[in-house]
C-alpha cells in the first residue's frame, strides 16, 4: 500500500492579475484583485487542508505558512486541475455527501491562477489568526488516550491479519462521542480496526493472535477465501515483545471488527455534531484487528488511539453494521448488527477474477433492513483491482434509489461518505463491487493471474460497510439481515 499526498481541499474563489493570466469574470468580480497567499489562500487551507498537511499528519509537507507552502505551488495545482487532489470518487449525480471534497471549478481555477501568477504573498496583516491544532498532532483533542503496543514491521514478508485484546480506558459506563486513530508509520498499515466487547475470562491480554493461512511462493492464498472463511486451522499466536510464535489447533478466541477503522484517508470518526455516541459497558475490553503490508523498509508502529466522552447520554446512538466477515470467529457482543450479518460474505468469498478481465462484478449484496433506521456512512472497502461500488436502495414499495455510485474507486483512499438518510423498515440496499484485472489497471500486480478472495492486498474482497443512528434507548434486535 502507499500512501498518497493527503487532501487538499477547496481553495478560493479568487483570481490572477491581469497582466500575468487573464481573470475568469467570476472570479474578477469577487475578489477585485490579483490572488494573494495571505488573503485568499491560507484560510481555504487552514479550513481544508493543515488537518493533514501539517507536522504528524499524513500530508507529505505542512501548508501552515507562506514558506512551507510556496515550493508546492505548481504541485498543488497540476493535483487539482487533474482533480487527483482532493480525493473524492462519489458521482455527483447520486446521493448528499456532508463531507463532499470536491473542488468547484472557480476554486480549481484560483488555486491555479495563484500558482501561475508566481505564488504571491501579499500583505502578512491580511492573514488570519493561525489555527490552533489539538496539541500531539490529533485532530480531535482525546480525553482518553491507549498507546497500542510497539509492533516491528520488518522490510519484507506476508503479514496476516492479526488481533490483541487490551483493557479499555474507561472504569464505568461511557459515551464515546468521538474516536480516532493516529498512525505511528502510515506507509505500512494497511488498515487498524477495533471494537468494544465485554471482557471475557479466556480473553488474555498483549498476545497477538493470527491464522496460519497456506499460500504459494506469489503469496496468494492456497484456501479459497483466505482466512477470512477459516473457521478452524492453526491459530499462531506470539506475546508482545517476543519474537516466540506458538502454534496450537483450533479457532482463533478473539477477532478485531471494522466498527471503527483507520485506513487510508479515514482517520477519525465524530459523532458530536449528529448528538450522538457509542457506549461502551464497563469492564470492556478493546479487540484490535492489525494488518501491515511492508514495503521494504524495517519500521516500529507506535499507533495510539483517541476518545471524546461525555457524561450526559447522547439523543442517539451510533450503531456500526459490522463487515460480518469472518464466518464462526467470534463477533462482539454488543454489536447486533454484525452478529446478524455475519454470514454476508458468504458469497464473495467465492470470488475469482479472470486474468485481463476489466468489467468483473462479484456476487450481488443483499441487505435487508427490519425497522426504520438512519444511515449515517458508507465506507466500501476492496483491494487494488477495485474498480467501482454502487450501493442501491430498493424501497418497500420497490422504488429504486442509488445512494451511492462510486465509479473509480482507489485502494489508496478508502473513504468514509457522510449522509443523513432515511431507511424505511422493509427497505433492502443492493451493492454491487466491480474489478479491474486488465493491463489498464496501473495498481495491478498481475493481469495474467485468477484472482481471489482473500486477506491480502493482491487478494480481493468487497465489504459493504455502512454506520447507523439510532434514538439512544431502540432495540438493536432485528435491525438488519443478510438474504
């Protein structure tokens, strides 16, 4: 996996003077003058930009100052014009996005009009007051912090998927109101996701707990479906700060889910404007699901996680779906939706890609909705021959809806789509995962290859992955089902 310059977003609405590009009339008559750093393009970049670009971010190079920003004028534009920045891959055509990146193009225009004029200064008193970032390089100042345990990635090797279950920082029923995840080395995590589950007598604690999964010399896995399908096998476990592996046959006794994720461009998820939480019962342990893929330097993750609470229970509460995979191992306890869709990969994990097939789609989702419900986020996941996801809402009364059209989807930028929409009990949502297995696909490791499910980026999978509201006392039983 590799990580690409973190997001630059909507710059501006200005213009170049006249003697060095000809204005835009729009943009002529909005701002009256020439563009200039201080005026107009730092406060586009202190509101959506330094949340990345800045010292500990995933940015590349921090754009807090005229200094820091300068050399990258003419980068920043070529990004934007070609609209590879800011990442943003949903159709417009289809669905509201809270968190739309996209760039209007008067704002394409200013930041290349900015670019083209020399990248002017102007006058330091036009700037605005800095910004003041949470301290520690958060982007969302915690009140409670769990450093995850130092992890050595070596240069090379297949990493498996792998859990370890620590204690949770909260003594007492708490609302999680915010939670976020800060990389120690984002060039190797391919994804970090966790859950909440009441701790339980077998669960042992700073033992990392892994499948053995057979593959060939390429790395591809001899069992169909990787370990995701593996209800029983070889369950290799090591304790943190040994490089002992002990082996023992059997089922793995703990499994990270996805309710909350770092991926690439997912960092954090806020459920403070939406006046809601997640609650986590007392005694809860925090199950975390790691998967590295290296790239041939040796590093050490430091990761640690971030939490906001709050001590008045929300109105609402944030109940994620859960990707259900995993077949028999074990699903957290308090997360009923991803009990009930446990068995929802069933069918993708029969795929197989054609080699120089370009147009693969997987076996359809089927999800059906038991009660009226509020969905918040969709957040599909698939691996480097990804090609698109549709999700189609399919009404009571067979109405149909696309929610969300994804066509060019990039590994490199696993988005979360924020939404506020309303699903009526009875409803069902269709998602649809294309592939590209052709020589056109620039990530393709190899075209001549079948293709399938598995773990792995090399591996394919298709996770439908959507988070819900819900009034803070509804019953989660027979929320949702998988057909």
């Amino acid at each position: 996996m590799t990580t690409r310059i973190a997001s630059v977003f909507a710059i501006g609405v200005l213009v170049m003077g006249a003697a060095v590009l000809a204005m835009t009339p729009e943009a002529s008559q909005e701002t009256g003058g020439a563009v200039t750093f201080h005026r107009d393009v730092l406060p586009i970049l202190q509101k959506n930009c330094q949340s990345c670009h800045r010292p500990g971010q995933i940015g590349p190079m921090p754009l807090l100052s005229y200094k820091e920003a300068r050399p990258w004028a003419k980068a920043i534009r070529e990004a934007v014009v070609s609209r590879k920045m800011p990442p943003w891959f949903a159709d417009p055509q289809y669905g509201h996005f809270t968190n739309d990146r996209s760039l209007k193009q008067t704002e394409i225009d200013t930041l290349a009009a900015w670019a083209n004029s020399g990248a002017p200064e102007g006058d330091p008193k036009d700037a605005p007051v800095p910004v003041r970032w949470p301290e520690g390089g958060w982007n969302i100042q915690p009140d409670a912090v769990v450093e995850l345990p130092a992890y050595s990635v070596p240069a090379r090797e297949v990493k498996e998927w792998e859990s370890i279950a620590l204690p949770a920082p909260f003594k007492e029923d708490t609302w999680v109101t915010s939670a976020e995840t800060m990389p120690g080395e984002a060039s190797v995590i391919h994804h970090l996701c966790y859950h909440f589950e009441k701790h339980r007598p077998t669960t042992v604690y700073n033992r990392y707990e892994w499948m053995e999964v057979p593959r060939d010399e390429a790395g591809v896995s001899r069992k169909a479906g990787g370990s995701l399908v593996m209800a029983e096998g070889t369950v290799l476990t090591r304790e943190v700060g040994s490089s002992e592996v002990k082996s023992r046959k059997g089922r793995l006794s703990i499994r990270g889910s996805n309710d909350f994720c770092y991926l690439p461009g997912l960092t954090y998820e806020d459920y403070r404007p939406a006046n809601a939480g997640f609650l986590v019962p007392a005694g809860s342990d925090i199950i975390v699901n790691l998967h590295y893929t290296t790239n041939g330097l040796a590093v050490v993750d430091r990761t640690k996680l971030g939490f906001t609470v709050t001590k008045t229970p929300p109105k609402k509460k944030f109940v994620p779906q859960g990707s259900g995979e995993g077949g028999d191992a074990p699903v957290p306890a308090n997360d009923a939706v991803a009990a009930a869709l446990v068995r929802h990969t069933a069918g993708i994990s029969q795929l197989a890609i054609p080699p120089y097939e370009s147009n693969y789609m997987a076996p359809l989702a089927d999800i059906a909705f038991n009660r009226d419900v509020e969905l918040v986020w969709f957040r599909p996941h698939a691996h480097v021959r990804g090609k698109s996801v549709q999700y189609k809402l399919i009404y009571p009364d067979g109405r149909e809806e696309i929610v969300l059209n994804v066509p060019r989807y990039d590994f490199n930028w696993q988005l979360t789509y924020r939404t506020s929409l309303k699903i009526p009990k009875g409803a069902r949502m269709h998602v649809e995962f294309r592939y590209d297995n052709s020589v056109n696909n620039k990530f393709n490791p190899d075209p001549g290859k079948w293709v399938y499910y598995g773990d792995q980026s090399w591996e394919e999978m298709g996770s439908p992955n959507m988070g819900f509201l819900m009034d803070r006392d509804a019953d989660e039983k027979g929320f949702m089902t998988r057909r």
